[in-house]
C-alpha cells in the first residue's frame, strides 16, 4: 500500500477521534458513536480507494453505521468520483469509537480504530461472540488455546522469564469472566490487545470472550506489530447459557458461520 495512503488513513481516524471527543463524559454514548461515524465516512469518501467495510456496525438496515457491506471511497461520492484517475481495492474494518461507555462517561482509553488490507485480508466474522488469547512478540508460538488456560499462562511466563505472580493479564471485566478472574487473582477489547505488544506497557497477555468483528481488528493490530493471537467463535448459548432465545440466536449464528465458510 502507498505511504501517503496509509497517511490518509491516519487521518481517518484522527478526524473520528476529534468528533467523538465533543461527546466525552456527557453520558450519550449513541451520540459519541454517531459523531465518530459520520466523520469517519466523510474522510473515507474522499480518498481514492475502492473500498468495502468488512467489520462494521452491523447490515446495512442498520444504517447510518458504517455497516458490512457498505462501499466507500471517492469512486462512490457523487461529487467526487469523476476526478478519481486511480484507486486502491480494499477491505476496510472499523470501529469508530471502540469503548463508547467509556466516553460518555469520561474514562480514558477508549479509541478510534480503523484497519485495512488487500481485498480478501480479513475474516467476514459475523456479529457474535469470539474467544481470544493473545501475546506480543515475546511470547509468539508459545499459546495453544486448545490448551488449558493455566498450560497457556504457564508458556508464556516461561518465554517470558517471569514469575506467576509477575504477569500482567489482562481480562475484560464481564460477568462470565468474574470466576475466572477470581480463580487468577490477577471494557477497551482491541485497547487490551494492542497493549500485549507496546514496549512500554506491562501487558503481557490477553484472554477473554468478547465480540467476533472487534477480534478480526485485534488481529489486525497483532499481525502489524509481530504478536500472536489465537481465537474461536462461540455461539450465544455457549457464552450466556442455554434457553430459548440464545439457542433462537446461536441457530442463526451458526448458519452465518456457514454461509460465510
């Protein structure tokens, strides 16, 4: 990809954090979301891309997200694409205020996040639930998740010459997560990620069930900073128990899973 277009991409995401900040701590989360949408479509039309939104918010009758499907790019704006003399075919995945109750509550980290790759370069996970374990680079080929958890903590503090007690893990704070985290003792899913990898952080490993699509971004993030990440979807009712609306739920995830291959 051109360096200048990866420039423009940059600023994608700066022009969605910008928006999205005017809503931060006033307790209107759809709102922060909404601002950091709207900006973010208006910057990707008026790039020379042929792009298609692979990770979004949702299909397109839930629009005015950026939704799966959706084309962007100056070839699709009206008043731009008659000037457009060359463009790049990509798949793009976004999330345009990736910890929304966090900014309308005012707490830090939430982010603004945008990848892209080559047509064909990330998995078209439905919206459903995804289990995730990940490392940086020290750790890369030391995680097995069809392992135990605990065989997984004891490789990585390995590779990593740590003690138990030293290692830093980082654990959504979730309902189906509260006996787990007990038994360790030890809301931001892709800010967690990113933090495994960053030289200055503490991070050493993330491990939880969160959204399938902010997983194909997570892995987005670990491929470019040379970590490494292992995942499988899960169906509703593997996640929040079986009764008649998550089976209702998993039956039509299960046929997405299907369809998509």
């Amino acid at each position: 990809m051109k360096r200048e277009l990866a420039l423009e991409f940059a600023r994608v995401t700066e022009a969605a954090a910008l928006a999205a900040h005017k809503w931060v701590g006033r307790g209107k989360k759809e709102s922060a979301d909404q601002a950091g949408v709207d900006a973010m479509r208006t910057m990707l039309n008026r790039l020379a891309i042929d792009g298609e939104i692979v990770i979004g918010e949702g299909e397109i009758d839930e629009a005015p997200m950026l939704y799966i499907g959706e084309k962007v790019g100056q070839i699709y704006n009206e008043e731009e694409k008659d000037s457009v003399t060359y463009v790049d075919p990509v798949d793009i995945a976004v999330d345009p205020v990736e910890g929304t109750r966090m900014t309308a509550q005012g707490q830090p980290n939430a982010i603004t996040v945008l990848a892209v790759g080559k047509k064909g370069s990330f998995l078209k996970a439905p919206d459903m639930y995804m289990e995730k374990l990940i490392v940086g680079p020290e750790a890369k080929g030391k995680i097995d998740l069809s392992k135990p958890l605990e065989d997984n903590i004891h490789a990585v503090a390995k590779a990593l010459k740590k003690e138990l007690k030293d290692l830093m893990i980082v654990i959504l704070d979730k309902p189906r997560h509260k006996e787990l985290i007990k038994d360790l003792q030890a809301d931001g899913d892709v800010a967690g990620s990113i933090l495994t990898c960053m030289i200055d952080s503490d991070v050493d490993m993330l491990y939880g069930i969160g959204g399938a699509p902010e997983g194909v971004i997570s892995a987005a993030v670990i491929r470019a900073l040379g970590g490494d990440m292992q995942a499988r979807l899960k169906l509703r009712s593997e996640v929040k128990g079986a009764s008649l609306e998550n089976d209702k739920i998993s039956k039509f995830e299960k046929l997405r899973c299907e369809e998509q291959g």
